[in-house]
C-alpha cells in the first residue's frame, strides 16, 4: 500500500510534544520495516521545519534523515497545483496540492489528522490511529 503522510502526521513525528506523536513514529516505523510505502512532499519539510523549530524549538533533522532514506518523494508538479486551484468543496488548498502529488505519484491513501480537508479530494484520508488498526 502506497500512503501519503500529510504535513501535520511528519510535524508530530518531528516534535515530541505533540498528541499524536507515538502515533506518527508507528507509522513511520512501518514505512522503515517496507510494510507500506511512504510517500511525502517535499513541502512537507520546510512546513514542518518551520512549525518545529518557531513553535517546538526541536530540531526536526533526525527524523528528516530517517523520512528522506525511507519515503518516496511526491513531487508537486503543475499538474497537481492545477488540480488543487480547481477542486470543489475541498477545504484547504494545501491539503488539496498534497494530495494531488500524491496521486500523482501512485499513493492509494493518505494519512492525515485532517480527513475533513481531503474528503472529495483523489485519495481516501485515514486518520492515523484507523490506520494503525488496520496495519495491525
């Protein structure tokens, strides 16, 4: 199974702190094992940069290190930015764009804290604990 890791599931795997982030390093470990393959968008690492060292003050190279030997990227193409500038109903531009990457690239799903902001998009949102159960 190809699955997209949506910004905020790498930003809790990055910062400790953060409610989901057992949740996050399990799946990634899953991603590390080849029980799925992981897909990421490169601008899921300058966010989550960002949202790490601003807000966290938590270095997120260690886990970026582990994310960039593992994890396929999803190139944002012109492809997928026109596809998230003429979705319908979809709530979050970003979401949209990452999304349309990742199909782009062949993911089957994506895994996110935010399935609202990807319902109707190209792939099927799974939060990260419904993913777990079923990997399990």
């Amino acid at each position: 199974m190809r699955v997209l890791f949506d910004t905020n599931i790498i930003i809790d795997g990055a910062v400790p702190g953060r409610s989901y982030h057992e949740e996050a390093l399990q799946l990634l470990s899953y991603t590390n094992r080849g029980a799925i393959t992981g897909l990421v968008a490169p601008v899921s690492f300058s966010t989550c940069w960002y949202v790490a060292t601003t807000h966290h003050d938590v270095d997120p190279r260690p886990l970026f290190e582990t994310v960039e030997t593992v994890f396929e990227l999803a190139p944002i193409s012109r492809a997928a930015l026109r596809e998230a500038l003429q979705a319908k109903g979809q709530a979050d531009f970003e979401d949209a764009y990452l999304a349309g990457a990742g199909a782009e690239a062949g993911a089957d799903i994506v895994v996110t804290r935010n399935g609202q902001d990807c319902a109707g998009g190209p792939l099927t949102p799974y939060c990260p604990e419904a993913l777990l159960r079923m990997l399990q």
